[in-house]
C-alpha cells in the first residue's frame, strides 16, 4: 500500500465523518451507514493519525447529519411518510439519535471482536490498521464510561454544528475544515504580507471565528449575527448585492478580482448553509422530538415565489416610485482601494 493511501486510513476530522456519511454506499442502509460512522469514529487519537477536533464534537456532528438526512425526505412529503421512519436496519441509528453516548460506548466495546481473522495475502498494512483501530476502540470506550456523566451532560449546539455541517460539504477537496478554506481563500503571498483587510471582512471573520468557538458564549452558534456580517461583507463588495436562494453566484464573482472572489465565494457558501439551515431546521426538530416519542408540529408549506418577469418588474417599479429612488443596476461593483497602494511601509491591499 503507498504511503497516501496508509495515512488516508487514519485521517479522522469532520468534513471526512460528513462525506462518509452521504457515500451513496450506505445512503439506504442505515445499519450499514451506523456501522461505517463508528468504524471512523473509532479512528480518533490513532497513533500516526490526523485527528482534528474533539471527539465529542464528531459525536453530535453525525448525530446532526443523521438528523438532516431523515428530514430531507420530509420536504414536500406532506405527512407521507412518519417522521420516526429513518429506513431499514435503524434500530441502533434510532438509539443514537435519543442519548448517543450509552450505544456508542457499547458498540465501541463490541468493535474489538469484529474483523478477527486475516486473509494469509492479506495486505499488511491493513491488518496493521484493523489491529490499532480495535484497540483504539477499546479505548475510547474506556474513556467514555470513565468520565461519562460529564461528557453525556455535554451541551449540543445544534445551530453551530448543523451550520458548520452543511458548511463542510461546500468547501473545496484541499481544505479539511471550512477554517483552513477562509485561511486559503485569504492567503496568498502578496495577500498574506501586504493586503490591508476591510472593517467589513475583519467583521465577517470575526463573527464566523466566534460561531464556531463553544467558548464565545454571546455569539456561538448566533446565526443571525453571522448572516449579518457576511450579508455586510458581500455588500461592501457590490452594494446591489441580495442573497436568494439559487441565485447567480457567477455572475456576481465575475466583477471582483481574484483575491476578492476566494473570499466572497467563500461567504456565499456561509449563506448556502444558513439558508439550508433555516429552511431544514424545523423538519429536524419533528424527527429529533419523534424519534425520542414527543409530538411533531405541523410545517406550513412555504409561499411560491413569483417567477413572472412582467410581474416582478411591475414590483420593484412600484417600489422605486415609492421610494422616489431609480432602480440600481446590479452590475455596479462598489469602488475599493486598488489591489496594491504604495504607502510609506510598502505596499498595502484591501480585501
């Protein structure tokens, strides 16, 4: 086996959990999928492994995302289909969902008598691999029921994690977190050593670095402060700018420079997921309150927009009589300082 594909095995962080669990391998068979997810929960803290983050927050983030993909089904649904339906083989997901730590730690205990026996061709390294992972297992089992009252107490974000979630899904293959995407997006050398950062991007970035952080209490998982500054940030980059939902991307990148659409692409990703979000979220709270047998609230369907350009543009006609304001054009990109400027330390650039 080469040395990239050795090391892949032991590799152990959110985004590679999210895109293990949307493997249309395991999509309809949620025994099998369950099964997946703690074979790669079980990876964490593996000597010679890249474990990033808490193993807790992997917990909850599956957790989510078993959540999610049981609502997508619901939108539209009508009342079809039970919102405790989750597929075939979801006794143990079921379990999960309701108190995740109990079932974890017993099927972590159980991991170590699976895949006992080895082929003589067998690849050495992946007996090397299956060895550690069973005893890493034990482990964590270990550690979960040594200190499981205070980890089972734990506080779930759900805003934070189902935000960062879907996030994750976005972000390009050469990142392993949305928080080396931003830093790729903001790098560059002559970026890194010269750009001098707008109040508008300084602000994004800070709000995006609180919501993430379960430390900030005022502004962790605050989606409608993170919806504000980047809202924020994107209009000090085009004036005229206004999220919809399926909206051109494109067209609004192509008027910014290259340094500028890494950034904003990246910011509209951020409402991507907020919009997913909120459109997802109360679907979530009736599987979530099924599955642990509390009532479920109806959804009211939302409201069609009106897709009729005559119609639309008698709207917006209207509403500049109104405001006694000409119509802006959405071409207009707001004027920023040049990409360079030479001042008396160097040269500065504003993103």
């Amino acid at each position: 086996m080469r040395r990239s594909e050795r090391n892949e095995l032991y590799k152990c962080n959110t985004k590679g959990l999210i895109d293990l669990m949307n493997d249309p391998r395991y999509m309809n068979n949620k025994n099998n999928q369950f099964g997946a997810v703690l074979g790669y929960l079980a990876r964490h803290g593996m000597s010679n492994g890249n474990s990033k983050g808490e193993f807790l927050d992997l917990v909850y983030a599956a957790r989510n995302e078993f959540i999610a993909q049981a609502a997508k089904q619901h939108v539209g649904a009508k009342g079809e289909v039970a919102y405790d339906q989750l597929g075939p083989g979801d006794a143990k997901l079921k379990a999960f969902i309701r108190d995740p730590l109990p079932i974890l730690q017993r099927e972590m205990k159980g991991f170590s008598e699976r895949k006992e026996n080895f082929a003589a061709d067998e690849d050495p390294d992946i007996v090397d691999y299956y060895r550690r992972l069973k005893t890493n297992a034990d482990i964590l089992s270990i550690e979960l029921g040594s200190d499981f009252d205070q980890t089972r107490n734990r506080p779930e974000n759900t805003e934070l994690v189902d935000v960062m979630n879907r996030l994750n899904k976005k972000i390009p293959e050469n990142a392993t977190t949305p928080e080396e995407a931003l830093k790729k997006a903001n790098s560059g050398f002559f970026g890194t050593l010269f750009r001098r950062q707008s109040k508008e991007f300084t602000a994004f970035k800070t709000a995006f670095d609180q919501f993430r952080d379960p430390t900030k209490v005022l502004n962790s998982g605050n989606v409608g402060n993170l919806e504000e500054k980047t809202t924020a940030y994107l209009k000090h980059l085009n004036p005229a700018f206004e999220y919809k939902k399926g909206m051109d991307k494109e067209a609004f990148l192509a008027n910014l420079s290259k340094g500028q659409k890494a950034r904003a692409e990246f910011a509209l990703n951020v409402l991507d997921s907020i919009a997913e979000h909120k459109e997802m979220k109360p679907y979530m709270e009736n599987v979530d309150n099924a599955i642990k047998g509390k009532p479920v609230k109806e959804i009211a369907e939302p409201k069609a927009e009106v897709n009729d350009p005559k119609i639309q543009g008698q709207f917006q006609n209207q509403i500049a009589v109104e405001l006694g304001e000409a119509k802006e054009s959405n071409d207009i990109v707001k004027e920023e300082p040049a990409e360079e400027k030479v001042a008396e330390n160097g040269p500065e650039m504003s993103n």
